[in-house]
C-alpha cells in the first residue's frame, strides 16, 4: 500500500457490526489458526474439527501449579486469560482486567487495528519520478521497508521489491527521454513522515539492535538485530544503494550529498517497485517482533484513516480502531508506542485475549490472516526455541503466539490446540520476574502453563 500520486488504492474500510458466523464457519475459522506444519511433522497436530471444549474448574485446577510459580514474581504482577476460540466462553480469568505491562504482545492489539484499515492484500510502492529537471530523479519512499539492494525476489517478502529493479526501470526511461547529463538523485520522504523512533526508545535499544529506526523506505539487510544496529538513517542509506545500482546500469550521476526534496506534484514516473501483500509483511513483522516495522506499519494506518503521525496520535488511533472495528473494550488500555518496547504501555490481558477470539471466530478474516502468521512452538520465529524443557515438548506444534520479553517482564498469547482437538485462545503476561537465569527459569514456567492447556482433555 503507498498513499501517493503515482499510486492507486482501494479505501480504507472499517468491519461494521454483522452478526456473528454460524457454527460451520466459526470450525473453519478456528481450523485455520491452527499451526500448520511441513507434512513430515502433521501427526504433531490435533485435528481440526470442532473438538470438546475443556471444563473451566477442571482447567483452572490443571493450570494452578505451574501458574502459582515463585518463578514468575508476584502474583499481584501477573495475569491469565483463556478463552474458547469458537465460542469465546471465558476458561479463565486470573486478573484479566488488571491493566499489566504486555510487552510484544502489543503488537497484536496494533496488527489488529492495521489490518481492520488497510486491505490484507495493499503493497507498497517505491516509485523514482523525474525532479524539477530532466536530469534530476527523485526517490519516492512508499512505505517499503524491505527493499532489496540488488534484484528483487517475486516470490520473497523481505526483498520482494529490488533496487536494481528500479534502477533498470529508471535507466531506460532517462534514455527514452535522451537524458545524457549526470543525473542527480534526490529523495522524497514526504509520505507518512515522522519521527525516527519512539518517544520512549532509549539510546540502548537503538544502538544495541533491539529496534531499528521508523523509515518509510529502507533495506530489508538493514534491519536491527541484538548487536547490530540498523543505520541511523536507513532511507538514506537506501537512496545511495539506489543511486549505485543506477551507476551500474551505464548511468552518469552525481556523486554529491543526496538532498531530501519533495517530488513535483505534476511529473513522469521513471519507475516503480512494490512489496509483498501487507498480510505477508505483517505476519514477518510480528513472527520476528520487529518493533520499527509494527510502528512503521500502524503509522500508515493511522495515515489512511485520517489520524496523524506523532506517537499519541498513532497510539489513540491504534486503541479507537480495535474498540470501534471489534467491539472490543478497551478500558484500562494506555499505549506508549505500538509495539511494546517504551515505558508506559498497560494493557488488560483480556483486551489482548478479544483481539485473538475476533481472529480465530471468522468474523474478520483480516484479522484471522494475522494469527495465521504467529510462530509456531518449537519451529518457527520467536518460538522456534521454546518449548524445549521436560514435558514442554508436549506441546511442539500445537501453539502459535507472539513472545513479549522486557527487563523482568516475560508474556505470551496466541493460539493453543488441546487434546481433545479444541482450539483456545490465551493471553499471559508477568511483570515481576527476575534478571538473567530466573529468565529462563520465568519462560520455562511459561511453556508449562501453555503446555497443560495443549495436553488437557479436560
């Protein structure tokens, strides 16, 4: 998706209330969130029928022991929430009003309120178009944050638009237009703009890799990981790969300083590129929990509804959307960033729990594509580690959720199939934990709690 001159889109939408799905397709919605697995690993799954749904005292006893462990803090810091995803009866409820600190976990509350504006299927597109001169090109930022540097890959999400795509795209219209002087390149960045980061992002997770810069166009290579940073100015940094890819197409250009300028409002597209679906790009987003991408994307959200880009701006806007698009109460809800990572953000672990009923009941097959996209336990993104303690391996294959790690705070919530082939839903956060192995000891508690739903028939 790119809201520009050169592109088009389809609206905004917001799912009105309807009524909610018959019992046929809330099944096959339910079926559809369950993990999915390479064939050689299928028996690891439950069936994907409608199932028995587990008796609340019966699960509530089952959960205690791990749930009561020393090695998640306080119980006054903690909270738990399961619900059934077909019939969204409450299973449990410890503390699940209590406004805790999510972590990650956010993002699922900010995807939700993406995907309820923004078409699953919207791409977004990085365009040159000529300046104020036949030799001056400008560099359009869409919203892509993924480019690759060189030839792009059709059949990728990261990298699926190219560089060098763009730049051949660009070399034969300049000589279409008999361009023969040096070419200047300038960049547009005037698309969904503002602030680089977060109010509450400190120097330490910038420059230690826990979150990259918020860029309406930057290289896929350049997002952050722990101990390597992303780039302080990642669309530069792309516009001078741009730049050195059009060189290679046989192009004169200009070696000087990149200048930021707006693109004329009245000019010729030299060339253009486009992301993966929005859906692919969002379930990347969230299976790595990216935070500079979960932001970057809510803030085109809020763009395309009409809201603004500073970061309360998003953050009320994220909060308004789930609570008009879902029914969703949001009472109790403070967000200081959309992805989790500032100070200041409470949420309900019962808010975070209706997000994932609304994807996994049908209702909102937006939604439900999300949820599609979580890792999966013992295989895949930010779980493919977990559930590797004794007993835990039980549940291998049979829950997808988005992680949440802060200093002495450690969440989960997704998706959990049960022995009987029911599908639930949870949300769990603890927020006193300790600092180094009680980590550990804190996430092991975690797959325990998780791993007695997937095990109970109940």
């Amino acid at each position: 998706m790119v809201i520009a001159a050169m592109s088009t889109s389809a609206p905004a939408t917001v799912d009105a209330p309807t009524p909610g799905p018959a019992p046929a397709d809330r099944v096959s919605a339910a079926a559809a969130v369950r993990p999915a697995l390479p064939t050689e690993v299928d028996d690891a799954l439950a069936p994907a029928d409608a199932g028995t749904p587990p008796d609340a005292e019966t699960l509530q006893r089952r959960l205690m022991r791990p749930w009561t462990s020393e090695a998640l803090g306080a119980r006054t810091a903690r909270s738990l929430v399961v619900r059934d995803a077909l019939t969204g009866e409450r299973l449990v409820d410890f503390r699940g009003s209590s406004p805790l600190v999510p972590a990650s976990t956010t993002k699922l509350v900010s995807g939700a309120a993406v995907m309820a504006t923004l078409a699953p299927d919207r791409t977004f597109t990085t365009a040159t178009v000529q300046g104020s001169r036949a030799n001056r090109v400008v560099l359009v930022a869409g919203g892509d944050q993924l480019l690759a540097a060189g030839r792009g890959s059709p059949d990728g999400v990261a990298g699926r638009a190219g560089l060098a795509d763009l730049a051949r795209q660009t070399a034969r219209s300049l000589r279409e237009r008999d361009v023969d002087e040096p070419v200047t390149v300038e960049l547009d960045l005037s698309y969904a703009s503002g602030p680089r980061a977060a109010p509450g992002w400190t120097a330490f997770w910038l420059d230690n890799g826990y979150t990259g810069r918020i860029s309406m166009l930057a290289l896929e290579s350049d997002r952050a990981l722990p101990g390597d940073p992303a780039p302080a100015d990642p669309a530069l940094v792309a516009a001078e790969a741009f730049r050195d890819r059009l060189r290679d197409e046989g192009v004169a250009v200009d070696p000087g300083e990149i200048r930021r300028r707006r693109a004329p409002s009245s000019t010729q597209v030299l060339g253009e590129v486009t992301s993966a679906p929005l859906r692919d790009v969002l379930a990347l987003a969230l299976a790595t929990s990216d935070n500079a991408m979960v932001e970057q994307l809510a803030r085109q959200g809020a763009v395309a509804d009409g809201a603004g880009t500073g970061q309360q701006e998003v953050n009320s806007w994220v909060l308004d959307t789930v609570q008009q698009a879902y029914d969703i109460d949001a009472a109790g809800a403070t967000l200081a960033d959309t992805s989790g990572l500032s100070d200041g953000t409470r949420l309900p672990m019962r808010l975070v729990a209706d997000v994932l009923v609304a994807g996994a009941g049908g209702r909102y097959p937006a939604l439900q594509s999300v949820l599609t996209g979580l890792p999966i336990a013992g295989y895949s993104g930010t779980l493919a580690d977990r559930f590797t303690v004794t007993g835990a391996g039980r549940a291998r294959g049979l829950v997808r959720a988005k992680t949440g790690s802060l200093p002495r705070v450690t969440s989960l919530a997704g998706t959990v199939t049960t022995d009987d082939g029911r599908l639930l839903v949870f949300a769990l956060t603890a927020t006193d934990i300790g600092s180094g192995p009680a980590e550990v000891a804190a996430r092991a508690a975690v797959d325990d709690v998780v791993t007695r739903m997937a095990t109970c028939g109940c």
